[in-house]
C-alpha cells in the first residue's frame, strides 16, 4: 500500500533492544542495539528461558538514569513498545517503516522500546509455518498455548513498566490471543487487523460491481484464519471478507508455506500468485496478505502485489499518528498548566 523505499540498515540481533533517537543524524546512520538512555546505555539480554538476568551498566551513572521517571527506562508521552513475534526480520522491517516514515513530518524519530525475546520468535515462528501439519493431525485444539500467552504477558508487563505509552505487535500470529493479553492493560495497544480496517474504511473503495458490498480478501496462514480477528475486525467495518476456498487453501496456501520451509522460494511464489488469482476473480478490491512470509515473496514490481496490502504498513501509520497525538496532548496539558501558574501568581 506504501510505496516507500526503504535505504535504512539495522544492526539489531535478537534481543531486548531499546532506543531513542533524539537527532536526525541519529537516526540516519543506524538503530544501536542498546538502552539509548542519555548519556549512558545499558544492554539487557533475555536468556533462554526467556527471563531478563541482571544486566550489566556501561557507565556508573547508568543507574541514576534507570532511576527516573519512576522506574522507567524512557519519559517520553509519546514513547511505543513494541513486542517482537515469530520473525526478527519482521519485527525489524516495522522498526525501519517506524523511524523513516516518521520522520518524513517530524524532526525526531519516535521513541520506541523494543523488545524481542528468541524463545518466543522461535515458539510462534513454528506454529505459523507448522499450522498446516496441524491442521491434517487435526491436532489444533490440542495444542497447549498458554505458555505462548504467558510469554506475550510477562513482555507485555515489562513494556508498561519501561515508560511504553502505547504497545504495538507487529506480528500477526500474536494478535490471537491479543483481547487476552492486553486485558487490564494500563496503556493502550494498537490491533493490527483494526489499524487496515480502518485505513480500508477511510480510502473510501467502491465496489468493483454495481449494488455489490465491498468485498476484502484475506490470505494468511491456517492458524491465522482460524482465529479470526481479521474477519471480526473487517466485519465490523462494513466490509465483506472473502476467505480462500477448501481447495485453494489444501492446494495453494499450505503448499506454499511447506514450500517456504523447503526453501523453496519459487515453487511458494508460484503458488502465492494462484491463491491471489483465485481471490481476485471473486470480485474483491483487494488482497489482505496477513502473513509476512507471503507478503516477501512477490517482487516490488509485480502486478499482483499491487493489489494486495501489507497490514503491517497500516500499524506503522497508525503508530505514527498515535505518536504525533500524543505529543500534542502533552504540550496542550503544559500550556494549560503553565497558563494556571502565571494566572496564579498574578493573583498573588
């Protein structure tokens, strides 16, 4: 859906990465994999077991920095978390969108804490791609995932208390179980599959028949069109969804995610091509890839990607307006604030 390029290297490995770029030089050589916490910096590596062991400080000083603002590692009101999921590469190309789109309108990239864990990247990584072996097993049902749930709550904990305002999963896979891990949330969380539904309500498409609803395809992984936050969300916006068929699904879609497990990158693009065929000749405007694998397969340049839209795009975009409201509800609170102090002392 965006067209835009994206030139910028990351050096960032698969763990707790935090930071906060307050220049744009900053942000134009790269994203350092530490707690940018000026003027000092802390690394936190989460184990195997997916704990944060005692992290070591780089400075003495460090520790007057953690300190502040109660507790949290960053201040800022406009600060987003963001919790990796099955994919690093993933999570990383929403890091890119994140700081280059938002600077396209602001000075300053939007501060973010970043936390990705590889024993949960590994844990969602082989239920999406396995779901199909799942599914023949009829085993779905039996597979216990409150140990992926507790995971995503345990990070979503230490988000809040690092100074996060608003927590984003670019992640699909995760946002199953999102309603159950952001209950009681203390901040706001931003759903994916709500962020391109209403990016879809708003463009304000037209049916490609005459007296027809709109229709929206959605192609993803089994797993993910089984939990059906997609459906939900797109229903709920007026939309009708148009999901592949038995066949397409049992002859397209799982082959092309046991051929991306092969490696084998042109036999699934192949079949990624049929299964948005099939989808388009049902009269839908448009193609929700929700699976991040599907959406690397095509080429840039082809024509059939042009009629599909990356959701990841519309949570980068809805972050970013997230971010930019924040800020102009902090500075709207200083200046009431400041009005009340200096009618105050006039007064005295």
């Amino acid at each position: 859906m965006f067209n835009t390029s994206l030139q910028m290297s990351l050096n960032c490995p698969s763990h707790l990465s935090v930071s906060v770029t307050r220049q744009r030089n900053v942000c134009k050589r790269r994203l350092n994999p530490v707690l940018a916490v000026p003027p000092s910096s802390v690394i936190l590596h989460t184990d195997e077991s997916g704990e944060f062991p005692e992290s070591r400080n780089s400075s003495s000083s460090s520790n007057a920095s953690l300190s502040s603002c109660a507790g949290s590692l960053l201040c800022h009101p406009n600060t987003v978390g963001i919790m990796g999921g099955g994919s690093v590469d993933s999570t990383l190309s929403f890091v890119r969108k994140l700081v280059h789109w938002s600077k396209e309108n602001e000075e300053t990239c939007t501060p973010f804490v970043l936390c990705s864990d590889p024993v949960l990247n590994r844990e969602l990584l082989s239920l999406e791609r396995n779901s199909s072996t799942l599914c023949s097993r009829n085993a779905r049902s039996q597979f216990d995932h409150s140990p992926i749930v507790e995971n995503l709550l345990s990070k979503r904990v230490f988000l809040e208390k690092s100074g996060a305002q608003c927590i984003v999963v670019p992640c699909h896979i995760s946002h199953s179980w999102h309603d159950e891990v952001f209950k009681g949330c203390s901040i706001p969380s931003l759903h994916m599959a709500e962020c391109v539904s209403r990016e879809l309500k708003e463009a304000k498409l037209k049916p490609l028949e005459a007296g027809s609803p709109l229709r929206i395809g959605v192609l993803a992984t089994d797993v993910t069109l089984k939990a059906g936050f997609y459906q939900e969300k797109l229903q709920n916006e007026g939309f009708e969804v148009v999901l592949p068929d038995k066949a397409t699904i049992e002859h397209t879609v799982i082959p092309a995610i046991d051929a991306i497990n092969r490696k084998d990158m042109e036999g699934a693009r192949n079949l990624l091509r049929i299964a948005l065929q099939v989808l388009l000749v049902r009269e839908v405007n448009t193609v929700i890839l929700a699976s991040n694998d599907m959406c690397d397969l095509l080429p840039r340049d082809d024509p059939l990607l042009k009629k599909c839209i990356d959701p990841m795009d519309a949570l980068v975009m809805s972050t970013i307006k997230w971010a930019q409201q924040a800020v102009k509800e902090e500075t709207a609170k200083k200046i009431i604030s400041e009005k009340k102090c200096l009618k105050s002392s006039t007064i005295c």
